[in-house]
C-alpha cells in the first residue's frame, strides 16, 4: 500500500501501540479488498456493546484501554443492547448489565462519545456530499452514501474502532466513484403511504439483489419521500441485499437524473415495482397460530416525528391486557417527546420505551422470549422483521396504523 | 488415521481472494446467505433462523460455504465472540461476501475466501473433509463424505 509520513509514523509506533495496531490491522484488510492507499476521515460512528462483543471483545476494549487508544475524530456509538432504567424489569442478566457498564468506560476512556442511537443521520452528524466517514451499523451506511452523498463503506465494530484511532479508513468500495454508480434501476408505480411500505420496497428489492456492490436507482415516484420513509427504504436495501447505497431521482444528490445516477453504465435490470407487489409482501408472512402479544417499533429507532405519529395513534388508547408494545429511540429524542407530552401519552396506553438500544439486539432476547411466550412478532420496520430470526420469532411486517391495532387488540390479520 | 494436508486432496475450487491460515474441515454447503446476527445462536453455533435452508447445522467447527453475505454489521464483534467461546468455524467460503464478514474474519484470525470459479453445490457436499488453502487460493476436497479417515 500507498502510504503517507503519517502513516509510516504510525506504523512506528509515534502515535502509540493501539493506533500502530489498528492501522496494522486495517492494512491487512487492505490486501483482501484491494486498496491502494487510506483516505483520511471526519467522523466515525461504531457498534459496541456486550451482546454482540462478547466476553472476548470485552477483554479486547480492556486491553486497548490499558494501550491508552484515543479516537483520532469524533466517534459516536450504535444502538446499545441494555436501558440501564428498564433492565431489571426486562429480565436483564445483571452480570452482563455490569459488562455493559465496564465496556462503556473504556470506550468513554478512548474519547468515544456514546450516544447510544442507529439515527445518528437524524440527530447528531450529518455529514456533507463527499465527505468520508467509516461508519457502522448498515442502515447508517447506506443513509450516508445515499442521501447526504457522504462516502462510507461498511465499518463493523473493530473496523470502525480501527478507523477511530488511525483517522482514517481505506480507500476501496464506496469511497471511489465507480462503485457509486447504479447498477439497476427500479420504477415505482406504487404509493407508498407508510413507512412499512417503503421498508417493503426495500425488502422486494433487496432480497432479490443480494449484493454489498448493487446500486439500485429508483425513479418514478409521483410523491415526496420524507427522512422517515428514506430511512426505512434504506435500512430494508441494506438489510435484505447487503447493499451500501441507492439514488434516488429528483431526491438524493448524485442523481439529478436516471442517466446521471447510472453514470453512463447500461442498467442490468429494469425493475418495476407496482401495488400488487406490496400487497403480496403483507399477504406472505405467515401469521403463525395467531398470537398477536408482541408489536415492536423499532430497528430503526424512532425520530421525533414518529413518536409523534404514535402518540397521536396511541392517544385514548391501550395497549391490550397480556400484551406488550415496544419503542426504542435514542436519549435525544427520548428527552425531547418527554417535554412535548408524546411520552406521557404512549405511556399512558401503557407503551415501554426503551432508550438508546434497538429491540433486536437487546441482551437475553431469546429467554426473554421465552418467558414471556411470545411467538409472532409484528412491526412496521420490514428491517426488524427480517433481521430477528435467529431469536426464532414467527416475524409480520405490517402498516404503523395496524400496528397500533394490533397493540391494542390483540388481534392479528 | 489423519490425512496430511498434501495427500489424495483434489482441488475443486479456485477462489479470488483470501485470508488466514490453512484450515482443514467438514464442509457444510448453504444454498442460503448468512449473517451471524439474523441467522445464528451466537450462544451455540447452530443457525436457528426459522426457514433457514441450514435451520439446525452446526458452524462449530465447519468450512462453511455461503453464497452471499446478508446484511447487518454484526460479524466484526461476532466472529471474535464465537472464536471466543469455542464455537466458531474453520473458515468462511463466500460467493459474493460484504465488507463486514471480512473485518470481521480478520480480526478474528478466521480463515475467509470470497469469490469462486463455480458453484460449490457442484462439487461438493456437506460432510465433505475440504482443505482451505489461502496460499494458493485453492479449496481441495481431502475426504469424500462417508468415506472413512
């Protein structure tokens, strides 16, 4: 590889042994992936937390802290697995509730600022077009390249730790221009009114592109995707198909035009995406034997104006006897619909809201599941739907109005 | 007895990139992407998707070949925590792989190989004893399966 004088310093161990370490490390994955050479970056946003890290990442983030690692930018976290406020009634496991604890000092001791959120697009940093990130978790990634035209690749936890001491990140995938060019194209003929109707899309297109360097270009869309229905679009693509990156005609900024999106590539597919599409993604989930105790708005975690929709659907209303309903978003914005009234109402229809986790990756999720007998899963994130299935939920990806329904009837259609 | 990695092994594969050490073990062929997170107990090493076309196989141990990577960023910590609890297999062998299960095989110094010649179903079968070798970027067959070792 290329390297820089500051790079070679690193190596040498001038900026200390964490950072010699994670540029050795992201040298090495330069070799499989074929980079040249890093490009430096502005910000870092990574996943850590004792779920998915493990005892042995655990002792990973102890030994990089006794190394003194420093972030080199500013870096802030994913969604955690544990609301410290909610844990013992969630049926935490208390050990793990204080490895969760340990692992958040040493990554505060790095400089790591834990915001604790999958919307960090939302409410911390939105980065401009062709700014380099290294960021983590996917539907972060994808909402960078596409929306804002930043430019990321996906940066899993040591990745993107590696990136965070070192101030830089390799120069490969969507951080070069020819791999920011659509490959295929999908027509919208569809109206899409709901935010699980944009994550179906993602769902339909995804599923049957399973590929990191797929760039879909949609078009053809009469209407005006908001923030909400564009993240989950991009949270479905990304977790369907593994893609990093969609254009948009008209809304996202490297695609002024179907022709300017493809970059001058031949489009290997014309897709077409119609009403009848989604309906049968709503009619093909399997409602199991019925149980409808379980709805789940999360993955991602809610934006402000989605607790507001939910207060105003939840508003007079319960969430059934035997049932529960589960929303999660970050402290931000938690704090903020506390002062707007949203959460005195979703509370008072007897709705949970976690903070700063996402619900799929909460710590003791499949005891939790079984002691609480839960079989279907219902929500409006077709993200969720698909990402929970190792828990072995029976998972239905269903309008946010339905949802609401379903919370407060414990009915399922 | 052992067979020596040199010995009777015919190479089936060629594949397009590659890290870790020579690895040799039970293939386990999927039809089906992965992804640690939606796919797998991290708990046990058994995929325990409902409707996995793999639902109730073992990784443990495996030279697992999967078509595609699913999405998700979890492999970079999981693979680290599956080689932490004894439970993670021998090496990843992927059609078409993402970045996150090679940042993360990498750091969890597990042997991964992306990109292949043909499709493994066509040559092998799970329970065949293969031999990764990222060297040569070649996957050999060493043992039929059934065939005794």
């Amino acid at each position: 590889m290329e390297l820089t004088s500051e790079e070679r310093a690193i190596l040498a161990g001038q900026r200390g042994e964490a950072s010699k370490r994670a540029l050795e490390y992201q040298m090495e994955l330069g070799k499989f992936c074929g980079a040249k050479r890093f490009v430096p970056i502005t910000n870092v946003h990574m996943m850590g937390d004792i779920e998915v890290m493990g005892d042995a990442g655990l002792r990973y983030l102890r030994d990089e802290a006794a190394l003194g690692a420093r972030c080199a930018v500013s870096t802030t976290t994913n969604a955690r697995c544990i609301d410290f406020a909610q844990c013992e009634r969630m049926g935490q496991d208390s050990a793990e509730v204080a490895k969760e604890r340990e692992l958040i000092d040493y990554l505060r001791s790095m400089g790591v600022i834990t915001t604790d959120t999958c919307i960090n697009y939302q409410t911390v940093y939105q980065p401009h077009l062709g700014e380099h990130v290294a960021w983590g978790d996917t539907g972060t990634v994808i909402y960078a390249n596409s929306v804002f035209g930043a430019r990321s690749n996906f940066e899993s936890g040591p990745a993107a730790l590696a990136a965070a001491l070192t101030g830089r990140t390799l120069e490969y995938g969507f951080h070069v221009d020819e791999h920011r060019r659509g490959t295929f194209t999908v027509r919208l003929d569809a109206p899409l009114r709901d935010v699980a109707d944009w994550g179906a899309v993602g769902k339909l297109v995804g599923e049957s592109h399973q590929d990191y360097y797929a760039v879909p270009v949609f078009h053809g869309y009469a209407g005006v995707p908001m923030a909400d229905d564009l993240k989950h679009l991009g949270a479905a693509l990304a977790s369907y198909g593994s893609m990093a990156m969609f254009h948009f005609v008209g809304v996202t900024p490297e695609a002024p035009s179907v022709e300017a999106a493809l970059g001058g590539r031949q489009p290997s597919e014309a897709m077409v995406i119609g009403a009848a599409d989604l309906e049968r993604v709503y009619a093909g989930y399997s409602l199991g034997d019925g149980d409808a105790r379980l709805v789940v708005f999360s993955g991602p975690q809610q934006s402000l104006l989605e607790m507001r929709r939910l207060a105003e659907l939840f508003d007079a209303r319960h969430v059934a006897e035997g049932s529960s309903c589960f929303v999660t978003t970050n402290g931000a914005i938690l704090a903020q619909a506390r002062k707007l009234g949203y959460a005195a109402v979703l509370e008072r229809a007897g709705v949970t809201l976690l903070e700063g986790v996402c619900f799929y990756i909460l710590q003791n999720l499949t005891p939790m599941r079984r002691a609480n007998g839960w079989r279907n899963m219902v929500s409006n994130s077709a993200k969720i739907v698909n990402i929970i299935g190792a828990h072995r939920f029976n998972t239905i990806l269903r309008p946010t109005v339905q949802c609401v329904d379903i919370a407060c009837r414990a009915e399922l259609k | 007895m052992s067979v020596g990695f040199d010995q009777g092994a015919t190479v089936l594969l060629r594949v397009e990139r590659a890290f870790g050490p020579v690895v040799e073990g039970e293939a386990v062929v999927s039809e089906e992407g992965f992804s640690p997170r939606y796919d797998l107990d991290r708990w046990s090493g058994i995929i325990t998707k409902p409707g996995h076309k793999l639902e109730g196989v073992s990784i443990k141990d495996k030279v697992c070949f999967f078509p595609t990577a699913k999405g998700g960023i979890a492999a970079g910590w999981a693979f680290n925590d599956l080689k932490g609890k004894s439970i993670a297999p021998k090496a990843f062998i992927f059609g078409i792989a993402n970045p996150v299960m090679v940042q993360g095989a990498i750091f969890a110094g597990i042997t991964i190989t992306e990109g292949w010649d043909r499709h493994p179903r066509e040559i092998i079968r799970t329970g065949d004893w293969v031999r990764v070798d990222p060297e040569s970027l070649t996957i050999a067959r060493v043992q039929l399966r059934g065939d005794a070792r």
